[in-house]
C-alpha cells in the first residue's frame, strides 16, 4: 500500500499538497511495469553475435542495461531458452549456439550469462524475468545441433513444422520435461519471473500440417476433438508450471506474453472487435483462459498494432484484454520495432508510442506495458526513448505489487544516519527486522528532499535510488555542496511490498 511520510505535524494546509501529490503520481505512476524483451535467438539483441569473449558480453549486457535503465525501464525479460538451448550453466540442456558460434560450446570458465544478468539488473533497480520458448527444438531444417540436444537424445518427443523440430505438447513426457528444465532455473537462479512468449503450436503456414495425429490416440485424455485436445495440452502444461513454479519458490512471478487477439467477435461474442488472426482458433492457445484461472501472474498480449489499424486497432484491443484481467496484471506488449516502418503510415508518425503508453496509463486495470525489442531502442525508435526518458518515465518506479502472492509488507530499516564527505552524503543504515512471513529485504528505495519540502513518498520523483539488493549502504553524490537535504529509506521484499520508511535524517553537504 502506498504511504504519505509527512515529517511535519498535519494541518488543512498541507491537504492540497497531498492532492497534488496524488494527481502527479497518476500521471507518473510510482508503481507501473516498464519491461523490454532482450532477445538472444539468432543474436537479435544480445551478444551482437556469436563468439564474443565473456568480457565482451559483460560489457555489452551492462551497456544495454544502463540504457534501459536512464529509459525509466524496471524489467528486463532476458531470453534464457530459444531452442531447446540455454544461457546459463546449470541446465540439463546445451550451451545455445547463439553464445559461442556452435551448440554445446561453453563460454569462458566462470562466466554464467544468467547469473551475470541477475546481478546487473538487480543492482539498477531492475527485476529480470527469464523468457523460456517451451517447445521450439529448432529453427531451420540446417541447424546444427549438439550430441545432447533432445532432438538427438529423444527423436520421439518432436514433430516437424516447416521445417523446424518442435516439442510435441501432447505427450505428457514433453510436459513434466519442460517443467524440469524450468524449474532448474527457479531453483537455481535468483531470478523475479518466468514468462513465456507467444509461440506454442507453431504459427500456420500455407500448405503445412501438424503431424500429432498418433500422440492424439496415444493420449486422447478423454477427449474427441483434435482442436481442443491441443488446447488442453496447453492448459496442462501452464497449470502445472504454475502450480510448480510457486510451490518452489512463491515470490516467482509466471507471466505469459499470447498474440493480442484472444478471439475475435465474429467467431465468439465474447471475443474483440478484430478480424486478426487468433490465440484460440489459429495457435490452439486458451490465453484468456489463463487468466481467468489465476494460472498466471500476469499477461502481456502482444499488441503490436497502431490506434488506426483497420483490422486490429490498438486502442480496442487494450480495452478488451482490460476488460478480462479477473484480478491479475495485465502488461501491453508495444511494438518499438515497427517504429518508422514503411507498411502503415501511423508508425511514421513519432507520437505513436508514447500515445499508446497514455492510453495506457489511462486504463487502471493495465498495469503497464513491456517492448518489443532491446535494440529498436538504439536504432529506429530512438525518438520513442527520448520521449520515456524525459517525459513519461522521466521519474523511476517500482512494479506493481502482487498481493495475492504476498501482502505482507516489510518492516522498516533500522538505524538510518547520514554523514556529509567531501564526495556527497553517506547513508548507512541496517537491515529490518523480520516481518511475520520471515522476510526481512530484499532491496530498498532512497528518498531524498531538499530542506523544506513535504517529505513525500507517493511522489517518484523524491526516489534517488532503487535497488533489489541487500546492501545497507549508499553514497548521494548528486548533491550541491552547502546544501541541507532530508533523507528516507524504505524496505522492499521480494515482491516489491514496501515497508514504512526508516527516518528521516538531515544533513548539510559539505
């Protein structure tokens, strides 16, 4: 819940400034989800290529973040498993190709990409959700891969679409496998989500079949209907990761990223004013479904479509998906990458993303919005960043709070004090003690205010600094010398509840 800290007695004078604070964080909201997918298959976003030293990664990884975070972003969703392949070392799987140049090769001794990832994003404030394809094997009929990959291992568990070999979902091996492979990394890592993208049965192509009819008699599970028994697959496999992922570690958020039509109105009334493609019909992928479950902590629909697409407006598609959240979050997936692309006029016109997050942020039930991908940001959308960077995440936030996973906040930081040097303002404090749940912090917020100001913790823009970190210290050096400054600091758990703040403390700049 969010806390007015007032160092100064309540009168009716101070009432309006608390209006005006309340107005301000509406428009930028202290809590709001600011994701951006980082993706690893075929080097899209990250390394720029195969075969770049770990220290050539590292530099890469730190340069993308620190450009994410001056962006006002909070999330990074790092892609961890394109094809049947991985990014980190404790995996039962093969180093991906996209790494070192070859499946099955590893990088430098000691270098774990994931682990690296976790650290970097965690100490600017940033949580990192690793980003799992379940069921892709491979992406061409060409590619190479590995004497422990699963499609050498266990050729019966895969089908070929298009060319490319994929999981088949109906075989209930393919399923408590996949749970495994995820559960390394919940187990493993100190990672804040698992999410999915859209791809679960493969994406139709002209002439192509699913080659599932055997599984289907093999393992009918009661079932008649071939469309709605590769639906069922799904559900199984969300269901159980959902129950799994949780019940190994709670404070795991599971989010899902489905194509932005669930369905559409003309073949279901419950379904969008679109004419699109869909998650039901076309992907045999329930996404709504999902939702209405509670078997995900939240859905980021991928609506990479502008207010005046004919066939998919932004706009009705944001209102529908907020219209079906049953009580979980619901993140928009923006599409940077289609920023100045010449196929739809409204894509040229420089305003489209950022009118997209105001619509956004004018819907309460949308809790903010994650991007399409890391790198339109330094290529054709560099317009699109200026604008969240100055403008709408021009303050930092923290992600929306989950309380049906935890609603238990954190008890405040003890000692806080702070002491002027020549460099700045150090702050030194120690940690809370432990709330009913065990939990004591997971990271902390800085607050700093210049002498005479409200000291106000619904307003971003008093944050200074967010870490998800357990550090008891840190060193203000943005700060003008014979200044007085007034600082608090607030406890954040691993699901980002916030304690009452400990504090305040004053301080002269030398």
């Amino acid at each position: 819940m969010l806390k007015k800290i007032v160092y100064t007695i309540f009168t009716i004078l101070i009432f309006p400034n608390f209006i005006f604070a309340q107005t301000v964080a509406k428009i930028a909201p202290k809590r709001e989800f600011r994701g951006v997918w980082v993706a690893t298959v075929a080097n899209i976003d990250w390394p720029s290529k195969a075969g770049l030293t770990a220290d050539q990664q590292k530099q890469e990884l730190i340069g993308l973040m620190e450009q994410h975070k001056r962006n006002g972003m909070n999330a990074i969703l790092l892609q961890v498993r394109p094809a049947a392949d991985a990014f980190y070392a404790k995996s039962r799987e093969p180093w991906s190709q996209w790494l070192m140049g070859r499946q099955g090769v590893a990088p430098a001794d000691g270098y774990d990409p994931l682990e690296f990832a976790i650290k970097e994003a965690h100490s600017r404030g940033m949580e990192l959700h690793a980003w799992f394809n379940p069921y892709r094997a491979t992406m061409s009929a060409n590619t190479f891969v590995s004497e422990d990959h699963m499609t050498r291992k266990r050729p019966d568990l895969f089908f070929t679409y298009a060319g490319k070999k994929q999981f088949d979902p109906g075989i209930p091996e393919v399923r408590e496998y996949i749970v495994q492979v995820i559960l390394d990394v919940v187990k493993g890592y100190n990672i804040d989500g698992v999410h999915f993208d859209d791809y679960f049965y493969p994406y139709p192509v002209a002439g192509q079949q699913i080659n599932d009819g055997a599984t289907f008699q093999k393992y009918p599970n009661g079932m008649s209907n071939i469309k709605d028994w590769r639906r069922n697959n799904v559900d199984l496999l969300i269901k159980q990761l959902d129950d799994s992922i949780h019940h190994y570690k709670k404070y795991v958020k599971f989010g899902i990223s489905p194509f932005g039509i669930w369905k559409n109105d003309r073949d279901d009334p419950d379904g969008s004013a679109t004419s699109g493609l869909s998650n039901y019909h076309e992907l045999f992928a329930d996404s709504r479904k999902w939702i209405q479950e509670g078997w995900v902590d939240y859905i980021n629909p991928q609506v990479y479509f502008s207010f005046t697409r004919k066939a998919a407006p932004f706009g009705t598609l944001v209102d529908w998906w907020s219209k079906h959240t049953y009580g979980r979050h619901l993140y928009i997936g923006q599409a940077a990458y289609l920023v100045n692309q010449k196929m739809e006029a409204a894509w040229r016109f420089p305003e489209q993303i950022p009118d997209q997050v105001r619509y956004i942020r004018a819907n309460n039930r949308v809790q903010g919005s994650v991007y399409f991908s890391s790198k339109s940001f330094s290529t054709i959308a560099r317009g699109a960043a200026d604008s969240l960077r100055n403008d709408l995440y021009r303050y930092p936030a923290l992600p929306p709070q989950m309380p049906w996973l935890d609603d238990i906040d954190p008890n405040p930081p003890q000692e806080l004090s702070a002491q002027a040097v020549e460099t700045g303002v150090q702050l030194k404090w120690a940690a809370p003690l432990k709330a009913s749940d065990g939990e004591t912090a997971s990271g902390y917020v800085i607050y700093r205010f210049a002498e005479g100001e409200d000291m106000d913790v619904l307003h971003p823009k008093n944050i200074i600094r967010i870490s998800f970190e357990d550090y008891t210290f840190f060193m203000d050096t943005n700060i003008e010398k014979g200044r007085r400054y007034n600082y608090l600091v607030t406890a954040l758990d691993r699901l980002k509840n916030e304690s009452e703040a400990s504090g305040p403390v004053g301080v002269q700049a030398k």
